[in-house]
C-alpha cells in the first residue's frame, strides 16, 4: 500500500505502532463491561417479599441501569473499530513535480456561502483569496463562489477581491505567504512587522491595498448597499433589482476572471486563476435543497466553464492555511499503482479561534487524530462537507470499476466559446426546475433531504467501489471559525446528530447500504456517528437515577467488600485515565480535556434527545428538515468572554437550555442531600453509596459552570433569575416524588 523509493509511488502509508497495547487495554476494558452485565443479570432485586413497593420501584430502577450499560458496552464496542487498525499518510511532492510537471489536471475550487448577515462578505473573500493563491499551475485553476443569498454585497466583495488578487497572487509566491488569506496573513505578522528591503516594502504596500479594499467591502455592508458609481462601471450589478430577495431571485452567474484571456494576468504579467460568481435561482415555491442544491449547481456550471477533473470544495469560513494541498491531494489521485482507487481525499477541519483549553470542545481532538485514522484503514473516512478534495467523475455518480485505471484528464477547458456565451450556457444549468425528472440529489452529486449531505453522500460514494483516503499535513491545510457560544455549539451539535440518525433510519443505514459494498469496520465506524441521538437516553438515565436513588438512600451498586464492585471502579478509572492520556498525548491540556468532557455530556443532554425526537417527528411527516447556518461573527462582549474562557449561557430559554439547568440543580440537590444522609445520619451506608457518590459528584463537578452563572456572575452571559427558579422548581421535585 503505498511504497518507499523503490517503486517510486506518490504517497506511502504507515500502520500504527503499539497497537498490542491499545488492544490489551480494549480486551481488559470488555472483560469488566461483561462482569457488569453478569452483576446486572444475576442480582436483579425480587419484586416479592416485604416492602413490595419499595421492592418493585428498586427492580424498575435496577432494570433500567442494566439496559443502560447493555447499551454504553454495546457503543463502546462499535467506537473500537476506528483504533484497532489506524494508519498514516505520507506524500512525496518532489515526485509528482518531477514526473507530471506539465500534465496535471485541472481543479476547481467551490467555495460556498449563504448568508451575508451571519457569514461576512470579507470573510468570505479571504478565503477566496487564499484558494486563488494555491501554489499551483494558475492556467489550470478556477475559483467558484456560490452565495445562495444571492447578494450583490458578496459579489461586490467578489468584484473587489478580484482586483486585489492581481497584487496578492504574485507578493504570495514571490515571498512564500503563508498562510494566504490576507486577513490571516497581516493579523499573523503584526507582532513581528515588514521585513527590511524589497520585502518590507512591499508588504506594506500589499497591506495598505488589502486595508483600501476591506474598507469598501465593510463600508458597503454597513450602508447596506453598493457604491451607486459602482453599480454604473459594472452591468453585472443590474441582475439585482428591488424585488431581488435572498429566496426569490433569477440566476446569476459572473465570470469575473478568465483564465483563457491573455489580458487576465496579474501586476507581474502572469494569468490570473479563473474567478466566477454563482447565485443559483430561487424561487419560493421550490425546494432549494440547502448546500446540497448549491454543490451539484456548482458541479453543473463548473463542467460547462472549466471542468476540472478534481474539485476542493470549502466553507466560507475555512481559508486556505497550506498552500501545498492540492499536490498533497494529487499524490494520491495521480499515484500510478492506487491513485485510480480514491474518490476523495479529505483534511481535517482546524480552526484558529479556538482557546487554548477549548472552552467548548470544538477542536475534534480525538475525531481528527484518532478516528478518522482508523476509519482509513477500512477504506476511508466519511466525507465532512469542507476541505475536502473529489475526483470530479465520483461526484458524478459512477461506479469504481476495477478493471479501469481512469487517469485524471490534462486539459478541460473550453477554449472556443466566449466568455458571455460560457456564462448563458452555466446559467441555463443553474434553473430551480433544471433538476426536475433528473437523478440530481439522486444518483448524481451531493444526496438530498438530509441535513449532513455530506455524511451521506461520501457513504455513496464508497458503496459505489470508491475508497476514500485521509490526509492530515503537519501544517494544517484548512482554518475556520468555531462557535463562541454555548447555544451556538448545542445547535450545530443537535444538526449533525439528526442527519446521522435519519440517515441510520433510511435505506442508507451503514448495515444495509454497505453490506457487502464496504468493510464491517468501515460500516461499523459510520454506524458510531449515526448512533450519536439514542445515546441521549442511557446518558440521561445514568444523570438522574443514581443521584435520585442516592438522595433515597438506595443503593444501585455493589458494596466497596464486595467483589462485584471491581468491574466497576476498573472500568471507570481506567478508561478515565485512558481518555486523559490520550488527550495528552495528541496536544491537549488536562483543563481540555475536562472540557471535552463537560462538552461530551451538555450534547448528550440537550442536542442528542432533541435530534432523537426530531427525526422521529420527521419520520411521521409532523415537521420537515432544516438548516440552520451556525454564525461567524459575535458582539465584542461575547467574544471577549469567549477569549476569557468563559461559558457563555446567556438568556437562551429554549428547552435544550431548561434541560440542562434543572439535571444540573438535580445533581447538586442530591449531592446535599446525600451527603447529609451518608455524613449525618447512616455513614453506615457509605460502602454501598460510593458509586453513586462518585458519579453524582461527577456531574455536580462538571456543572461548576453552570452554578457560578446561576449565583455569582452578573454579565450578559449569565442565566437569567427566571431559569434559575424554572430549574430549581423542576429538581425539587425530586423530594416531592414519593418512594
């Protein structure tokens, strides 16, 4: 798989060391799960006897943590199949170079946006900046931008941007920039400064252009408009009118640059990328489909101006960090041996607001630098929707044919048709009823009707023949925007684990689409993100129960003498002290990880049920799917706050909220209440209360957060008085509940 210098291959891939260890560890970690189910099936409490009751109410609870841990031991075991076999990557991009310096393939860039409010227009063209400066043949590279809000301010920025780029291209390559997106790249070097020479002076020349031109940009989107004297120079601006409305508008397609035209050349004479604005119709009566719609547009128009045989495809807000990713991606497409195998290659999602304790979990750890590795040695990892790199054709809808070792083709453009005809010809391709009675969102392109397309589509993807491949690069090749709030976080959370379940409910279940297209492992590693919603109701279980019962002085767990109590505090202090180390070990700090950790448990509490519940709903056709666009930008006092690494609760009385407050002032009373019991009145008791103590203490710990919000802070991101009596009314109910 892969080769050294003997065979001379692109790309070499290397297995995990120490696996045996993990294993031992994985094997000793089942042995207590099973002890734990054999404790739970053989001291059921008899429902007869005195204190029937009593008996009966401890029987239902006892069951009930029994199905719990048949279910944490069953998921727990779907989650070892991304470590058993984890294997790395590495390119060699001298060889690629060297050996197809004058025949690599075209590449288009789709860069997606939706809302001009919540997705800035000059966040957005950074990233497009930072995508036109690859470093890359430019002949051969074309940037699209698909704003679905169809807003003349993201194409004026569009407009500004590509002026820009005739100095930013040509400073990037003569100084190796990095990273190139412009706002990145002078944010970066404003501790350090201009370099002295011919350097410095150009880059404060460069900075004083960027500086000019994000100041139209900003000046336009606070008035709301752009510049009438603007609007004269380019007629493109007529296609906007007073009835034009971000749901109801004719398509738009600009090729703001041409990359066949001689004269597209920047300051230093050198052709520009190709450049092309696209606002797909809309109209109110047809479904737009999201992203989706917006992707297989893109696919569409693409194929009629460029047609690049590989396509990256980004959100608005993850620039372009490592200017070297599309000879990354390229040495597993173009290798000679397996490179005619992979349909995509996907990159991790990085993000550079994140703090340095990741207040709200947002970086992905564990996902990017230990699942997705293991999801590569059974075939690839699943397709995330950003920073990833399709062969055009997969996308398309074919099947992997074995037999045929399809090279990616040299040359795609079209260079007879002019420039206004290529723009009709792509808008024609862009209709609200084009897809009408076609497999688009079908057969062909990104699948539609579900909120993770993505997921979805790259599970086609790979039960069609094609593997998919896992690149992580020591630089990061992609930098975004993570959520600064904690609604923000719930709600992206609550989306992603939606679309996974209802795409575990459909014909595209893991164990039914893939069987016998794709690996066990690679089914069961999907099955792990599809299972995220029903893990809500065990995790709620194990919140309210044990603490309930030991506010009741009941004990659910074995006895510290007793035997039975080994499984337990084996498995619970092990795999805590695993999940600690590991998040060491891959760059994390312990305060991190108990992040992560609080994190883990607010999505299993709010998010997870609410997605759960929503898909069923959805299900039985009562409400229909939607999308929601989590939002770039925050008021200063939010921001700062976030920097401060502080929770930001706010005055959110959605249900998720009012969930999480009153299982948290749940937690706290019995904790008290407990204690008072075990302390006070039956310290006796304390041996058969320890597990219960423990886990409630636990939850009490991890909601810290949430009390200093309650008692003791007065920003606006404190919780409201009202909720505070709203989930304190709801926990005392606890006492009320008669046993």
């Amino acid at each position: 798989m892969g080769g050294g210098e003997e065979d001379g291959a692109l790309f070499e891939t290397k297995f995990a060391e120490g696996r045996k260890w993990y294993k031992l560890y994985a094997c000793s970690v089942f042995t207590g799960i099973c002890m734990i189910w054999a404790y739970r099936a053989t001291h059921i409490p008899m429902k007869d006897g005195e204190e029937e009751k009593k008996k009966m109410m401890m029987w239902a609870l006892w069951i009930g943590l029994f199905a719990a841990e048949l279910w944490f031991g069953l998921y727990w075991l779907l989650t070892q199949s991304v470590r058993w076999n984890p294997i790395y990557r590495h390119t060699f991009k001298e060889r690629l170079s060297k050996r197809y310096k004058d025949n690599l393939p075209g590449v288009d860039v789709f860069v997606c946006t939706a809302d001009p409010t919540i997705e800035p227009p000059i966040m957005v063209i950074n990233t497009v900046l930072s995508v036109m400066a690859y470093d890359y043949p430019t002949e051969k590279l074309s940037v699209y931008l698909s704003d679905d809000g169809g807003s003349e301010l993201t194409f004026y920025a569009l407009l500004e941007a590509s002026k820009f780029a005739k100095f930013w291209l040509p400073f990037c390559k003569k100084f190796k920039v990095e990273p190139r997106s412009p706002a990145a790249y002078f944010k970066l070097q404003e501790s350090i400064g201009p370099q002295d020479g011919l350097e410095g002076v150009e880059w404060l020349a460069t900075k004083s252009l960027y500086k000019e031109m994000e100041n139209k940009i900003n000046g336009a989107v606070e008035h709301g408009r752009v510049p009438h004297n603007i609007r004269k120079q380019h007629k493109a601006f007529s296609e906007w009118n007073v009835a034009t409305t971000p749901r109801d508008h004719c398509a738009i397609l600009q090729i703001l640059i041409d990359g066949r035209d001689k004269n597209a050349i920047d300051n230093e004479g050198f052709v520009l990328p190709t450049l092309v604005y696209m606002a797909r119709e809309k109209r109110p009566h047809h479904h737009h489909n999201f992203k989706a719609g917006a992707m297989n547009s893109l696919l569409r128009a693409s194929s009629e101006i460029s047609n690049g045989g590989v396509i990256l495809n980004v959100d608005c807000d993850m620039y372009s960090n490592n200017s070297e990713t599309i000879n990354d991606a390229l040495c597993f497409f173009m290798d000679e041996e397996k490179g005619h195998e992979f349909a995509y290659v996907q990159l991790p999602q990085r993000f550079d607001n994140i703090t340095k304790n990741d207040v709200y979990g947002n970086r992905f750890r564990i996902a990017f630098e230990v699942d997705f590795h293991g999801l590569d040695g059974y075939g690839g990892p699943l397709y995330v929707g950003s920073g990833c790199y399709h062969r055009r054709e997969s996308l398309s809808g074919k099947k992997f044919d074995p037999d045929r070792k399809a090279k990616l083709r040299v040359t795609e453009r079209n260079f007879e048709a002019n420039t206004s005809i290529l723009q009709e010809k792509a808008k024609s391709l862009i209709s609200c009823t084009y897809e009408d009675n076609t497999e688009w969102g079908k057969e062909m392109g990104l699948k539609y009707g579900y909120p993770v397309e993505d997921a979805i589509t790259g599970l086609s993807i790979q039960c069609r023949g094609w593997k998919s491949i896992y690149f992580n690069p020591l630089r990061s090749g992609f930098l975004g925007v993570a959520p600064v709030t904690l609604a923000q976080t719930l709600v992206q959370q609550k989306r992603w684990s939606e679309g996974d379940f209802q795409i575990f409910l459909s014909k595209y279940c893991p164990f039914i689409c893939g069987y016998k297209r794709i690996k066990l492992g690679l089914q069961i590693g999907y099955s792990m993100y599809c299972l995220w919603a029903p893990c809500a109701f065990p995790i709620l279980y194990y919140v309210i129960i044990p603490s309930f019962a030991l506010l009741h002085g009941i004990s659910l767990f074995p006895n510290v003498q007793d035997i039975w109590f080994a499984p337990f505090a084996y498995v619970m202090a092990v795999t805590s002290i695993y999940s600690l180390w590991e998040a060491l070990m891959i760059g994390d700090t312990v305060k991190g990880w108990w992040n992560e950790r609080r994190i883990w448990l607010y999505k299993r509490l709010t998010s997870y049920p609410l997605a759960f519940i929503d898909t069923l709903l959805k299900l039985a056709s009562v409400s229909k799917s939607t999308f929601v666009i989590t939002a770039k930008v925050a008021d200063e006092e939010v921001l700062n706050r976030y920097e401060q690494e502080i929770i930001e609760f706010g005055s959110s009385s959605s249900s998720m909220f009012i969930i999480l407050y009153a299982l948290a002032m749940l937690n706290l009373l019995c904790l008290l209440g407990g204690v008072k019991r075990l302390v006070l009145d039956e310290a006796g008791e304390m041996n058969s209360m320890l597990v219960q103590l423990i886990i409630c203490g636990s939850i009490t710990l991890i909601n810290m957060p949430i009390y200093q919000a309650m008692f003791f802070r007065t920003d606006g991101g404190c919780i409201p008085m009202s909720l505070t009596f709203t989930s304190l009314s709801l926990a005392m109910l606890a006492y009320i509940i008669p046993i």
